[in-house]
C-alpha cells in the first residue's frame, strides 16, 4: 500500500487534539484491507480499549462492539475512536448518533466500499425500505450519493483509496492556535450551591444552571436550548441534584430513560458531594437527606403524577408532541431542555409550535441557550459536515420569502428525488417543514425521502421557496398470499393502514384496493391558517384521479397508478380531526392504547376515491361507529371527551347500525329526559342513541358542547356523577343528572317514535 494509514492517523490525531476538534478518515476499498488498516491504526495509537468502539455487524477488534441499530446506546457517552463498518449497511440514524460520541481529539473512521460504487451497493437498510409491493432493486442509492459528495466537499475528512493505495484527501487543516480560557465562576446572589456552579465547564452552562434558579418561584418555566455536545443534559441534572438537597421532589421525564443518563450521572455526582453517603444515588433515582428526591417516570406516567413533583424537568423536549408538552405545562414550576439539531427529534418544531402554547400560559418564562461546545471546539469541522450530510439543520426558508403566499399564488410542485438530490436549498426547505410536521424526524427520514420507492413528496411553492409540503407513502394493493399472512398474524413493512384493518380489525381484503396514505404534512408557520394545506390535499387529489399520479416502477407486481383511497394515521386532537374531515376524510379507527411517548391515541382516516376505496371505507366505518359505545366504556374510558366527540362527526353519516330502540327502550330514555325515569336503571338504549346522533346530526340537532360532553363521558365512558360533574363544572351530581335529562329531550324530539313521545306529552301535560 502505497498510503501509510497509520502516519495520516496519528497526524488527524495529533491535528485534533491540538484544536480539541474532531477527524474523520474514510478508509474506502475492500473489507478485508479497511480491517487491516483499521488494526493497525488501533495498535499504534495511544487509545485505550475502553475509549474505542467498533460500530458493525461483528466483534472483529479487542474492544467494544455495537451494532449500528444500538448505536443509540452511544447518546451521552464520549469515545475517542470509533470505527463504522459500513460495508453491509448504513443506517443514517446509527451515523449520526456516533459521530455525536466523538469526543474533542477524537478520530471518527468510516470503512466503506468503493466510493464510486458505495450508492449502488444494497444493504440491509435498503431492504427495509423496499416496501411491499416494490422490491430491493426498487431502492435508490441518492442518500449515498449525497453522503459522498459531502465526505468529498468538507474540510477534516480524509480519504484513502485502498484498493488503488491512493489518498484522496488528507483531512488536515492546519488550525490556527486557541487561546484558553478562564474556569467560569458562579453568578453573584447565587442561590443553588456553590458547588454546582463549580461543575460547569463553561460560561454557557453556568448561565444554564442559573436559569433554573427562576424555578424557586411559583408559575415558572426554563426554556433551555442547545445543539448537542453543550452540556444541556448536565446543567440540567446539576440544577435538577441542587434542588434535591434544597428538600424538593424533582420528576424528570424524557421520551426514553436512556436519554436522561447525563442527566442524573450530573445530578447524582453533585448530591454525593453534598450529601456524602447520606444521598441514596441510583439509575433513575435519587434520594437526599433532606427529603428530596429525583426520579424518572415516561411522558404518559408523569402527566398523571405531576400533582406529586415540586419541579418538573423534561429533557429532549423536542422528540416529544406538542400535545404531551402542553400536558406538562399543567405543572407551576416546570423546565424544558431540548436538542436543537439532534438526531431524535427537532428543536425547530419545538421552538415554532410550542413556543406559541408556552406564551398563552401563565408561566413566566425563562430562556437560555448553550453555544459553545463541551465535547470539542467551536466550529468543529466534523460537526459541520454532519448538519450538512444528514440536514440536522435544516429548515423552511425565512419568514419574509414566503408571508404574501396564499392558495392564489402558490405552484403546485411534484418534488421528485432526482430534483431534491440536484437542489439543495429546495432538499432542505422541503425537509425542514417535515421536521415541523413530526415530533421525530430522523436522519433516517432523509434516506426515506431520497430512496425509498414507495414515498412520493408534493409540495407548494411560493417564489420558488416551499411553504407546504406533503409526504405520501403508496399502500395496500398486495397480492391475496401476502393479505393472508397479515390476517394470520405476519406483519408487512410500510403499509400501515392495510396493516391495522387487517390484523388488529379482522379484514382480510383491506390490503386489496390501492392507496395513499399522507404520512405527513406541515404548512410553512408564517402562512397557516390561510388554506394550504387543504389547498395542496386538494391538489393532490386531482393529480391522481386524473391518471397523471406518478409511475410505479416495480416490474413484479401488477401495481398500477390507480389509487382507490386518500387515507392518513395521526395522534388524535380535536383540531386535526376537524382539519382532515373538512377535507373529505372519515375516521374508521381509534387505536385503543396511548402511544407512550405522545400520550395520544391515534386515529386512522380514509378519503375514498373509487367504488373499491369507497367499499373499504363504508364498512370500517360502519364497524367503528358499532363498536365505539363499547370501546368507550373500557379500552377508551380515558378518551378526552372532544376528541371522541370529533372522532365521531368524522364518521361518515351512514355508519353504524339502524336506531332500533324497542318500545320499553324509548319509554326508558323518554321517562328520564321528561319524567321521574332514571338514566342509571338502564344505560343501554341511551348509547346508540348518542353514537347516533354524534355520527349523523351533531349539526341538525341543538346540542351545546357542554352537553355533548356530559353524553360521552356519563353515557359512552360511564364515568361517575361525581367525577363528571366536577370535570364540566356542575354545582353537584344532582344538577348534572338534571343536565343529562335536558340533554337527551332534543334527541327524543328527533329520533324518538311514538311511544317515546307519548311519553312526553303526558309529563308536558302534568
């Protein structure tokens, strides 16, 4: 080999630990020579095993392995080397994820094929993208291609050829000398200890722990942000420890455990060293002598325990629904750290969309953000070339290029991926406004986008720049072997609504007619409420019921551009039910448990477009409408009241069996809407009564909002006098009985035959 990989190794090194950056070397040729290569470097260089950590398929060096789908393991640990095999895939997640585990004079190295046939190589990362009915040769290789361009493009990458034994690039940069700076000192009239504000490594994270402070005060919360590699994570554990020894009860949540590891290894360290032995330090709980206390609890567990915690802190806010942050909000004293550009979730959708709930509160807020790194030096090459390579930085274009965009004076633009890789102003203003659509938008994601054949994106324009975009994903037309191993109980990548309709709802034939499901869709923030969204839904929908809906490109299947339905799976709120009906969607499916980190339960929607579409539809609303009454009583008794009543209008108006009440039935409910009848004598015939009219006539029939609640949550939920009465706000039980009565008169005027208004007239005429 004509290169010495060893001596560029040690010069990357030297380079970077003098700069406290970090080095990337490409080590791109044969497997076998990219080991080789790989065990020399190890062997020369003054690296301990347990500060290098190979990411790949197999154990092949003396020291930490991992596979790259566990990579998230690394999150909150340093490495000084680690090594990626990447021959047999690469998962963009597991990329990111690692090269955030560099530390500062650290060296990240990539074994690779040949880069000018990396993107046409498959690996199993690309097999999960080909999604049925579209085969692995279905699968693109633009992501790669694009992760080339940019390992070729950016400064402190090295490459070596080794099949040619040639160096492509050395990655040196020869940095200017850093000058060093003092140990920063705590703030004056500091109230945590002294001793917390002597763990922080920088100025930055001082002024984060002292944010917290503000927290010793009622209605207050911490807004802190930060690009990764800051010390958010510590400085919130070292605030989170402070007021454990000052007696308080601390509850930390975050979207997993695993994410709050710095987060209670900071805290932990400041209560021993406070406390001695007398603090109780453990994985996910702490415990000091004077009474406090830290403890971890999921996003769903802490909303129901918020009463019991003096402070509340959430870490990686932004991988977290906006829905499950204003939950949070219920507590007076609470504080938000979150990720700016991370690889679970994106700071940006936190700081657009929340933000706007945290300001209608009655928190006064503190904000603070963390610039300068801990791990390496400000402007690290390395940290640069990963923003660009997986768009951890990217979002919509500037408020002012788009605030005149309106319906009128928008384009209607296919994104195809050749022209997202080709563009990359347009590739990151089309995936920034998904990052907004989605509390979890991956690196991963990206490759989707890119790759996957079974993903279309369509978009809006304004002046060339996107202000909504949409990401479709093609489902159902399988052939009947695959329809009957999913009803057996086999799963099938990416089709989720024909997943659900037939595993979970016994549909064997849901797979059959041809769909679409919007996976995702945002409107750029600065023009919602004007009517793009529906305007591009409808857009969409034209383009495909006119023929011209795009080519499918799999040769063995019998795929054809037809779509038979519009359909879309969400966490459900009131607000986007209410959106997706006013587009022409009906609700066929109300998931009966919580998504854990969202605390939602999700709904599935469906727009027919054919008679097929429209078959599929009609009978899975029709099921849902018969069933919800029961659901509502057990798996869904903690459904919030608005969102089942929305879910319910969004039913189409035929679902649902025939009101068939018998004559007794109608005496019953008429006797407690006019007379001395009692609604607890008999339930039964007062449920379908209220699907009924939530399905069909919640616009013929006058009901308030107030009443429709009291119907779902005494009558569907079977919630307690007293338990309703208090949350819609009765003076008692009594006066909430005589409300349901009231309620359910409208209804007997409806729907009520002629016995029930027998009924009525003879208590109007007593």
């Amino acid at each position: 080999m004509d290169v010495d990989v060893v001596a560029l190794a040690e010069s990357l090194r030297e380079e970077a630990g003098r700069a406290n950056e970090r080095r990337l070397l490409v080590l791109a040729g044969d497997r076998e020579r990219g080991y080789d290569a790989l065990e020399s470097i190890l062997d020369t260089l003054s690296v301990p095993i347990t500060a290098t950590t190979l990411v790949g398929p197999e154990d092949r060096l003396r020291c930490e392995q991992v596979p790259q789908v566990t990579a998230g393991d690394l999150l909150g640990t340093t490495r000084e080397v680690i090594a990626v095999d990447t021959h047999d895939e690469l998962q963009p997640n597991a990329l990111g994820k690692v090269t955030g585990a560099v530390d500062g004079g650290g060296l990240l190295i990539l074994l690779t094929p040949p880069l000018e046939d990396w993107p046409e190589r498959r690996g199993e990362f690309d097999a999960s993208l080909a999604i049925p009915p579209f085969d692995l040769e279905d699968v693109t290789g633009r992501f790669r291609r694009r992760l080339v361009e940019t390992l070729r493009a950016h400064r402190g990458i090295a490459i070596v050829d080794l099949d040619a034994g040639r160096l492509e690039a050395d990655g040196l940069t020869d940095p200017a000398p850093r000058l060093s700076t003092g140990a920063p000192t705590p703030p004056p009239d500091h109230r945590f200890p002294t001793a917390a504000y002597e763990a922080c490594l920088t100025t930055d994270q001082v002024d984060a722990v002292a944010a917290f402070e503000s927290l010793f005060e009622g209605e207050r919360a911490v807004v802190l942000e930060a690009d990764r590699g800051r010390g958010k994570s510590s400085a919130a554990g070292l605030a989170a420890g402070a007021f454990a020894v000052d007696g308080e009860r601390v509850l930390v949540t975050a979207p997993a455990a695993r994410s709050t590891s710095e987060l209670f290894d900071r805290a932990g360290e400041l209560c021993e060293r406070l406390e001695g032995d007398a603090a109780t330090v453990e994985s996910r709980r702490i415990e000091t002598e004077s009474g406090g206390s830290i403890r971890f609890r999921e996003p769903s567990e802490a909303i129901a325990d918020l009463e019991s915690a003096d402070v509340v802190i959430v870490d990686e806010a932004a991988a977290l629904p906006v829905a499950t942050l204003e939950s949070l909000l219920a507590a007076d004293r609470v504080a938000f750290a979150t990720t700016i550009h991370g690889y679970e979730g994106a700071g940006r959708g936190f700081s657009v969309r929340f933000r706007d709930r945290l300001a209608e509160s009655d928190h006064e807020v503190t904000d603070c953000t963390l610039v300068e790194p801990i791990r390496y030096a400000a402007g690290d090459p390395i940290e640069v070339w990963a923003f660009r390579a997986l768009l951890l930085d990217a979002r919509p274009p500037v408020d002012p290029l788009v605030a005149d965009a309106a319906p009128e004076t928008v384009e209607y633009r296919r994104l195809e991926p050749d022209d997202l890789l080709a563009d990359d102003r347009l590739l990151r203003e089309a995936f920034g406004l998904l990052v907004l659509a989605h509390y979890r938008t991956e690196p991963n994601d990206l490759a989707r986008l890119l790759d996957a054949p079974n993903l279309e994106a369509r978009a809006l324009v304004h002046d060339g720049h996107v202000v909504t975009v949409a990401l479709l994903a093609r489902e159902g037309n399988l052939p009947q072997e695959t329809r009957a191993m999913m009803y057996e109980g086999g799963r099938v990548r990416g089709n989720m609504l024909p997943d659900v309709l037939t595993s979970q709802l016994r549909d064997e034939a849901a797979g059959e007619p041809a769909g679409l499901r919007v996976v995702r869709i945002a409107t750029h923030h600065a023009v919602r409420s004007r009517g793009l969204g529906s305007h591009l839904l409808e857009r969409i929908e034209r383009e495909f019921a006119d023929g011209s809906g795009g080519s499918v490109v799999s040769e063995n299947a019998d795929e054809t551009d037809a779509i038979d339905w519009f359909g879309t799976g969400f966490g459900a709120t009131p607000g986007l039910l209410e959106f997706w009906r006013e587009n022409g969607y009906g609700t066929v499916h109300v998931s009966t448990t919580r998504n854990d980190a969202s605390g939602e339960y999700s709904a599935l929607m469906l727009a027919p477009t054919t008679d097929e579409g429209t078959a599929l539809r009609d009978r899975h609303a029709d099921w849902f409408a018969r069933r919800f009454a029961a659901l509502s009583s057990d798996a869904l008794d903690d459904l919030e009241p608005d969102v089942a009543r929305a879910a319910l209008r969004s039913v189409n108006a035929d679902a649902g069996p025939p009101l068939a009440l018998t004559d007794h039935e109608w005496r019953v409910v008429a006797g407690a809407a006019y007379g001395p009848g009692l609604f607890d004598v008999d339930p039964g015939p007062f449920r379908p009564l209220v699907v009924r009219y939530l399905v069909a006539d919640p616009d013929t029939v006058d009901l308030s909002d107030r009443e429709e609640r009291l119907l779902v949550s005494r009558v569907l939920q079977g919630h307690d006098w007293d338990a309703v009465a208090d949350r819609l706000g009765y003076h008692s039980a009594s006066q909430c009985m005589r409300a349901l009565g009231d309620a359910f008169r409208p209804l007997v005027e409806y729907y009520g035959a002629d016995v029930a208004l027998e009924v009525r007239d003879r208590f109007a005429d007593s």
